[in-house]
C-alpha cells in the first residue's frame, strides 16, 4: 500500500525529456545537424550557456521555452564561433534547426507526460521544485500543465539554487507534510536525490542518459531507480 502522501517534482531532465540530460538532448541534435565538432568542445560550449544563463537575467519572465532554447543556441554558438572562428559550420541556420529539434523533442515528450501526470495529480499533491529562470509558469502554461502542480519553488525566483537542499525544504512546506511523506522524483543524483534525502524525503532517480557519473553517498541511496517515467505509479504503490 502506498504510503507517500505528496511528490516534489524536478521539471528540466524530468519531466521534458524523460530522464535525458539536456546537455545529451542537445548533442543529439547537433550531431543529427551535422556540426562536426569534438564533443569536449561542446560540452565546454554547453557549460558556458548554463553558467551564463545563471549569471545574468538573459531569460525574460514571459519567455516561452522555444524563446528559451533560442537563447541558448545563440550563446553555445557564439562561443564556438569565438573558439574556433567562423567556419561556415555554426551558421545562424543551424543555430535555429539545433533549438527547434530540440524543442520538437521536448514537445513530444511532455505530451506523452501529460497523461500520467494528470493522473498522479488526481491522487496526490504536487509541488515543481526546479532551477530555472523565472519563466516556469509560462512554460508549463505552454506545455498545458499549469494546473498539475500546487505550487513552484523556482530557484530564480526564490533565490536559493540545487544542490541547497533548503530548495526541498521549500517543496515539502509547500505540500504540508513531513519529508518521509513526500518523494522527490528528479534526473540528477547530486542536486536532487541526494539534497532531498538529507532531509528524509524518499526519492525516485529517473536515470536514462547522464551528462556524468554520480557517485552515491553511502545512506543516501536513491528509494528506487527508474528509466522512464511510465514506471512511477508501479513505483509508488511499493516505497
């Protein structure tokens, strides 16, 4: 018998690309462009967005995802046109193809998402804990999931980024139960599973495609471990 009584939910990894790191998403799709880069000089591209993203207030509150991921080709290929000059292969052409696969992708997934979390939303309460941009609410209005959680604790908003488990502990308050009647259900070892179960919250890792390896603290192993989110009401029903 089930007895979780709430779920904290990771949104970018999660719940958009199934268990899929975005940088692994986005390397798909430049390889399926054709950009023929070595992928140590895209991941250094890729880490130079994220890190500029987090720096400054380059993603407006009414930006929707497309807009998102549009800014952040321009700057992964500003950074590669920098490094390794303007060789005709990082064209403002693919800059826009690589975004727009990527959110065709992102698409696809969450509309075949949408279901289960309608379902789960009629069993449980569900908070969105996630670091992103100020944008969220937009983004799930896009996606038509702004009535599946009661609550986000988005970290630009509130002010507080992953790995802080004081992110969690804004999820749980928000739900109004104790940490061992939430699970938290995210792709990322070290900024979700391992935060939240420092405060005793059980946890569903989704690990499908990592960006990199995440060793597991001894007495914070994850509750279970799934590679798609069709699982978790199996999950559920036994943690």
């Amino acid at each position: 018998m089930c007895s979780i009584k709430g779920i904290i939910f990771d949104y970018g990894g999660t719940i958009d690309t199934n268990g899929i790191h975005w940088g692994e998403l986005i390397w798909e799709q430049y390889c399926k462009e054709g950009i023929n880069i070595d992928k140590e000089t895209y991941r250094d591209a890729y880490v130079h967005g994220e890190r500029s993203l987090a720096k400054r207030p380059i993603i407006a509150p009414a930006d929707t995802f497309r807009t998102l991921l549009q800014k952040k080709m321009a700057l992964q290929f500003a950074y590669l046109r920098e490094r390794l000059g303007n060789t005709g292969t990082f064209t403002e052409e693919k800059e826009k193809m690589v975004a727009e696969r990527c959110y065709d992708k992102a698409a696809k997934t969450i509309e075949t998402a949408r279901p289960l979390l309608e379902a789960l939303r009629e069993r449980f309460p569900m908070v969105l804990v996630t670091n992103f941009y100020g944008n969220m609410p937009v983004v799930l209005k896009e996606f038509m999931l702004e009535n599946i959680f009661t609550t986000i604790v988005e970290s630009s908003v509130v002010g507080i980024r992953k790995p802080d488990p004081a992110l969690f502990e804004l999820g749980v308050k928000a739900l109004g139960l104790r940490a061992e009647e939430t699970v938290v259900i995210g792709d990322s070892y070290r900024k979700d599973i391992y935060p939240a179960a420092t405060l005793g919250c059980r946890t569903v890792w989704l690990k499908k495609v990592c960006w990199a390896d995440e060793p597991i603290e001894k007495g914070y192993e994850p509750t279970a471990v799934a590679d798609t989110l069709a699982l978790l009401p199996s999950i559920l029903e036994n943690i």
